[in-house]
C-alpha cells in the first residue's frame, strides 16, 4: 500500500492530486441561481449531495466564494437540475467563467424552464430537477480553525420536477436517465447499469429509516 499525508504528496508519482480521484462518483449539483438584480447564473458543482432525506435537504460546495453561492446566499433560493449524459457537453459549457450577468444558460444553448416555488428557473432539457431553498451556510474551517475560502450551501427542496418517461412503476428509473457522475482528472462516470441489494432486516422499511421517518410523520 502506498501512504502520505496529502500534503507530503510525491509529486513525481502524482502530478495531479489524488482526492478528487478518490471520492467518486460524485454527483452533479447543477445549480442555476438568480441575484437579486435578476442576473442568471447556472454552473456544474460536484462537491454536491443529498444530505437528509426527511426534511429533503441538498447541499453544494463552492471552493471560493462564486456567483452560484452569492446569489444563492444573497436570494435564499436555487434550483438544481439533473446532468444526464444527453445534457454532458452542455454541463461543461456552464462551468465557463462568464462575467457576472452573463447567463451560463444562454452560453451553453441551454432553454430555461420555469420554477413554481423559487425564482431561479432549471434545465428545461433535465429529466428532473428540485426547487431548493437555502436553510443553512457553512464557513468550511480546516483542522487549525483557518478558514479555507469554501462554502457550503444547504437547501430544503421544496419541490420536484419529473419527465413522464423516466418514471416506471412508481419509481424514477436510473438508467432511464442515464445521469452522469464526476470522477478524477477529466473523466466522468455515467449510469448505464444498476443492481439492487436487499438491507439486511432490521425491523425498519426496505428503503431504511427515513422513510419510516415520513410514514410516521404521516407523508
Ligand atoms: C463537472 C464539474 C464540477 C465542478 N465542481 C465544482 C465544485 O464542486 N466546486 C467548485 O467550487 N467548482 C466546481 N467546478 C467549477 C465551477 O463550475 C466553475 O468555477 C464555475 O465557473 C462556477 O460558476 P459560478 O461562478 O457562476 O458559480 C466544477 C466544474 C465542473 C465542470
């Protein structure tokens, strides 16, 4: 086994940082935001992830203070669509650094849809798309309490957008939309191919504690 202490990292063996090629998949928070002014903003964030299942909530990290995370703070509001493999060339053009008021929507010929509950609009060409609104903002500090210039921006998902095609019997089907996934360097990941795995019984629900959660809560 090969160990170091990331910032100890043989730079012979590893030219390029190993820890963006070590959590993976990760997936994609396309984010589209809008500031108070109106200005539209959308852009690919793959420190993302759904981090509680009941209340819904998501969170993405911007390395730096962005446009995305501005706007989010500044309005309370974004949405985040899905970034399929239909939709990768597109995905990448959003991460251009426009000037601020330049929408990544226009850049990328990307059609906006309309939200109901938020201001920012989606994807129109996303199978699927949340409405978040912004519960918490994190300061991300490091193991000295500096803080490091990230940010993290958690929002409760207040409502959800399905094409008809990609729900089967009930449930929305993975490979039906083929999301994509970032994986280290330039490469990408996409889901073509899914298996299931029964949870061992633990007196809960099939679909663990947060459903129950729900069920109790009577939604
Ligand atoms: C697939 C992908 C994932 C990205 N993930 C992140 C991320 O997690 N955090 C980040 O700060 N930038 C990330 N970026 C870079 C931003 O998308 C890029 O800096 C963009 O210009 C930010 O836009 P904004 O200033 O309009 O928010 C990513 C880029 C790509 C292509």
């Amino acid at each position: 086994m090969i160990f170091f202490e990331p910032h100890k990292r043989d730079r012979q063996l590893f030219p390029h940082d190993v820890f963006k090629g070590l959590v993976i998949p990760r997936p994609i928070g396309w984010v589209s935001t809008m500031s108070r002014a109106g200005e539209l903003n959308l852009a690919p964030y793959s420190y993302f992830n759904g981090m509680s299942s009941w209340p819904q909530i998501v969170a993405f990290a911007s390395e730096s203070p962005k446009d995305s995370c501005s706007f989010a703070i500044e309005t309370g509001e974004f949405t985040w669509s899905m970034a399929t493999w239909d939709l990768r060339e597109q995905m990448n053009l959003t991460s251009a650094g426009l000037p601020r008021g330049e929408s990544e929507f226009a850049h990328a010929g990307l059609a906006t849809a309309p939200s109901r509950m938020v201001k920012p609009p989606r994807v129109a060409a996303s199978p699927a798309a949340l409405e978040c609104k912004v519960t918490q903002v994190l300061e991300l500090k490091d193991i000295e309490g500096k803080a490091t210039g990230g940010v993290v921006v958690f929002g409760q998902v207040v409502g959800i957008h399905l094409e008809e095609r990609i729900v089967k019997d009930g449930k929305v089907d993975a490979v039906a939309m083929k999301p994509i996934a970032r994986c280290g360097y330039h490469d990408y990941a996409v889901v073509e191919r899914v298996f299931s795995l029964a949870r061992p019984e633990s007196g809960g629900s099939a679909f663990g504690g947060p459903e129950s959660k729900q069920k109790r809560a009577g939604r």
